[in-house]
C-alpha cells in the first residue's frame, strides 16, 4: 500500500467552496486537505466541478464563499500580487493542453517563470535546461512547441511547472490529450520528480489509469468532494 504523505502536515486545506458561473453552481460546499509530499487524485464525471476547483485551490479564481489555506495564508483574502506570486514560487501548474507560449522556444518557456521571478537570462536558462533534461525532452529545447509531439510538449510543460522547485503541483488532466504510452511516460515522470523533490500534487483527472498513480483519490459530485481512500 502506498502511504506517502500519511502523517504528514496539511499543506493546503479547503472549506466549503462555493463556486457558481451565474446561475450554474460549479461546487457546493467542497473541501479537502493535501498534505505535504502527498499525490492527490480528484476525480469526477465530465461537468463536476474538477477543474474550477483545483482554479479555486490555486488562487487563479476566488472562490464566492469558502477558504482556502495555504501554509497559514488565506488565499481567498490575498491581493493578486500575491497570488500571482505563489505560483511563480511555491505553485506549478500544469494544464490539459499544455498551454505553452508557441512564439517561445521550449527552452525559453522552461526558463519564462524563473525570468519572471528574476534570474539572469543564462541562469535560468541553464536551470531549464537541466529540467527538460530530467524529463527526456532536453534536446528539443531550441523547438518552438508546435514541432512537439503532444507527450513532448507536456512533459516540457511539466518541467515548466517544477523548474521552481513548487511545494504544490496542480495537474489538470495531464494525460488527457495524450495516448496510453505518452500518458504513462508523463505521469512516470511527474510522480518520480515529485518524490524526488517532495512536492505535493493534486491531479484532476477522468481517467482511472491516471488516478492511480495517486497515494489517495478523493471524488468530486454535484459540487462536493467524497473521500475514497487510499491507493493499494
């Protein structure tokens, strides 16, 4: 049975999100607590509410009641700044598509949020390098992503996501855009990266083959998260 992050102290702890798109209810009172080091599964039909949760968890949407803790801050109560400094420093996020700049190199995309937070060009640079190394894709550096296989791009874009050295992972549906061997290779990267460094993730995803590489999965319906235990 895999335990990793059982025992551990809760890194981020949500309460009774509310989230609704006009008079569409997205989540209705959801909550959960990651732990540090932890690999979190949030799994769920297509239209649950999964993803504008883990937007509400990351501080890239607010939500309309609720809360949500990180390290001892309120997220909902922070300034953009703020937030927008989180996931510079302490968050990666990593979407379905990727969603990296396609004017950029894939190095330059690796090396945008250390530039962002301030590195000199060649340092980050040579970081990012390092990164998409670490994840098989270091000789496509000079590539502009659309000349990337899909599996390629994403696990550029995971690098992106960790070249920070982030405590908190959001992926949101890594694997979705992917087939089976490229959706494998990108998860046996992200969880082997993760433990390395001992970042926490917290992966949204449809697919049961996904969930569990998690160490626990909880499930999220009409708006509410059910807890499923922990992975075998």
């Amino acid at each position: 049975m895999n335990t990793k992050g059982e025992g551990a102290a809760v890194l981020l702890a949500a309460r009774g999100l509310v989230k609704a798109y006009g008079r569409t209810p997205a989540l209705r009172g959801a909550g959960l607590d990651l732990r540090a080091g932890e690999i979190l599964a949030v799994t769920g039909a297509s239209g649950s509410g999964k993803s504008t949760l883990l937007h509400c968890l990351a501080g890239i949407v607010r939500p309309d009641e609720g809360s949500v803790v990180y390290a001892g801050e309120h997220l909902e109560r922070q300034s953009e700044r703020r937030l927008g400094e989180l996931r510079r420093t302490d968050f990666g996020v990593v979407f379905q598509f990727g969603q990296l700049i396609p004017e950029l190199t894939v190095l330059d995309n690796v090396a945008l949020p250390l530039l962002l937070g301030g590195l000199a060009r060649p340092a980050a640079q040579e970081r990012a390098g390092e990164w998409l190394e670490r994840f098989g894709v270091r000789g496509q550096g000079e590539l502009r992503p659309g000349e990337l296989s899909g599996g390629q791009a994403q696990r550029a874009a995971l690098a992106r996501a960790l070249v920070t050295g982030p405590r908190i992972v959001f992926a949101d549906e890594p694997t979705g855009a992917l087939d089976s061997l490229a959706g494998e290779q990108t998860m046996t990267a992200l969880v082997h990266t993760a433990r390395e460094t001992g970042a926490a993730v917290l992966l949204i995803t449809h697919d049961a083959q996904t969930a569990a590489y998690a160490d626990r999965e909880v499930r999220l319906s009409d708006g509410a998260v059910t807890e499923l235990g922990v992975n075998a």
